[in-house]
C-alpha cells in the first residue's frame, strides 16, 4: 500500500499540514463545494470562529495523460522529475489559502482550538454534503487508506496490466535497468523510487546545487526515456486506469481531480 501521507487524497487540509483543496471543476462538483464550504462557515461560527469559504477552479489539462509523444517530451526534459526540480526549480504557487492569515496569526492552544474545530466542521460537511459515513477524522483517514489499498490491489491484479508488465520488466532489465518487482504498480513508479534514493544519497552529503545536479539529470533523463520506450504499450493502460481510479476516490472524498 503507498503510503498515507499530507497531501495523498487532498489529506492536508484535515491535519492542518496544508492548503485548501479545491475538488473538481464540473459544474455540479462545484455546486457541492459551494455547498460544503458553506456549512464548515457556518459550523465555524457557531462555535466561536471565523471561517471564509474557499472556492475556486483548479487548472484542467486537457492533454492525454498516457499520450506517449507527450510523455516523450516531458521525459526528455524532466526525467522522473527528480533532479529537474533542482536544476529548474518552479516558482510557489500564488494562490493564497483565505484563512492562512488568520491560522497564522493565533498561536498555542487558540491555533490547536482552531484547526481541531475545522477539522471537526469539515468532517460535517462531508458527512452532510457528500454522504460520507463517517464518524471522525481518524475514522475518514482509514477510510482514505482503505480506498488507497483496494485502489493498488486493482492495478496490481488488472489482467491487461498483468500481461503487459511481464515483457516491460524484462526489456528494462535488458537495458541495464534495477527492476525490483514486476507487479504493476512497482513498475509504475520504479523511476521515481530508484531516481529519489539517488538524491536522498546526495542530500545526506550536504545540500545539492542545480550545478551539481545537472549531470545525475541527464542520466535521470536518459533512463527515463528506456523506461518509456520499454513500457509504452504498459503505460497507455496503466496510466489511464490510475488516474481514473485516483480520481474517483479523490472526488468520493471531497478532493480535487487531477
């Protein structure tokens, strides 16, 4: 099971470790964000807060997820998006989170008192706007992993995915490539693992500059590229069926679509 963590399922929000999430863009997802907001203002002030709803549309991208040209391209130049981070390093996103500011300005027990209380609003709306049976917070995160469990046991026992990821392992291997495991999901995100320790190697050295990064970007970059080329066929399945699977979780519980 990958690991629940801030941020996996638009988690952050709830243990305070994060920004807002904003959950799909469709029309009626939108009216149910409106909706939910509403009711943690609502329960916000009834116990004493102020809350100001946060609703907005996040960027939709329109490209194929799984179209091998453009995964061409973004390898070509991120790899795995490892060292691409470091060598070109993106701006923070502006948008602002509406209550950060006043988060930010309490602090021991009345920051604790606040974000206990949204956690505790948000866990009611979701019960009244989405349906979730849910009973707490640490209830709705075992919920989430269990979503996340069944989600990786789907990709892992796909039949299709099963038959392509024999032949992806062994042509990897072929190509000098570490391969760990065959099942569907490892091969899924092994760039990503074996790209990540390379780094993490690094930091343990001291801080990585781009200047110093940029030679493990161009290996990165031309592994990537094998992985693509060996798993074409893989991730024209693979990628589209995560995606959709992620996403109905994500907008089950209340999160943004990707």
């Amino acid at each position: 099971m990958r690991v629940l963590m801030c941020g996996l399922l638009g988690l952050a929000v709830l243990t305070g470790c994060g920004a807002t999430p904003t959950p799909a863009a469709d029309g009626a997802t939108m009216d149910k964000v409106r909706e939910r907001e509403t009711v943690i203002a609502t329960c916000m002030k009834q116990k004493g807060f102020t809350y100001t709803p946060s609703v907005s549309r996040p960027k939709q991208s329109d490209a194929d997820p799984a179209d091998y040209e453009a995964m061409k391209a973004i390898r070509g130049k991120e790899g795995f998006g490892v060292f691409s981070a470091i060598v070109y390093p993106k701006p923070p996103e502006k948008r602002q989170e509406p209550n950060k500011a006043t988060i930010d300005g309490l602090s021991g027990g009345k920051r604790d008192a606040y974000l206990k209380t949204m956690n505790e609003c948000r866990v009611d709306a979701l019960r009244q706007v989405d349906g979730l049976k849910v009973t707490s917070l640490a209830d709705y995160q075992d919920q989430m992993s269990k979503e996340i469990e069944n989600i990786d046991k789907t990709l892992d026992g796909d039949p299709k995915l099963l038959e392509l990821a024999a032949p992806f392992a062994e042509c990897l291997k072929s190509r000098g490539e570490r391969v760990t495991s065959a099942r569907p999901l490892a091969l899924g995100g092994r760039g990503l693992e074996v790209w990540y320790e390379q780094l993490e190697k690094l930091r343990k050295a001291g801080k990585v500059t781009a200047e110093a990064a940029r030679p493990y970007l161009a290996r990165e970059i031309k592994s990537a590229l094998v992985d693509l080329e060996c798993g074409k066929d893989f991730y024209a399945t693979f990628v589209p069926l995560e995606k959709r699977l992620n996403n109905e979780a994500r907008v089950k519980y209340g999160f943004e679509a990707q």
